[in-house]
C-alpha cells in the first residue's frame, strides 16, 4: 500500500515536469507569456503548500534540460517581478 507522502510526492514530481517541459509554439511573444502563466501557477501553489523546495526542483529541470526558450525566460521574468515585489 502506498502512504500519503508518497503519493503527494508522486504527484508533486509530475506537476513539477508539467513545468519543465513546457511545449514550445516558435512565437517568442507567445511562449514567454506562456512562461509568465507558469511562474503566476507555481507561485500561487508555492503559496498554498509553502513550497519553496519547488522552484529549486524546477531550476534544476531547467538546467538539466540544456536548454533555454523564451518560456524559461518568462518565466524567470514573472518569478524575479514577485521577488521584487516582495522586497
């Protein structure tokens, strides 16, 4: 029988490569908009489960993934606007 944690982490991982690979379109406009909606999910489930682990898991898939598009860079442009906020 599986636990609950286990669980949690199962579909903690999957959300989290839902993040990382994100598909691409080829319109720079688009897929960095596309990376701001996934930073404004991401922040708003970090919120709810106080999931800062979450955005290093993330990071990490970004690097591992050798690549770069607009999408990350949306998306690291609506994660760095928070922080700014934030300060």
């Amino acid at each position: 029988m599986v636990d609950q944690q286990t669980l949690n982490t199962s579909a903690l991982r999957e959300e989290i490569a839902g993040y990382i690979d994100m598909p691409e379109t080829g319109d720079y406009a688009v897929d960095c908009a596309t990376g701001r909606r996934f930073a404004d999910a991401i922040i708003a489930r970090m919120s709810e489960d106080a999931g800062l682990p979450m955005l290093a898991r993330v990071t990490r898939g970004a690097v591992e993934s050798g690549r770069w598009t607009p999408m990350h860079a949306g998306f690291y442009q609506r994660i760095a606007d928070h922080c700014i906020r934030a300060a």
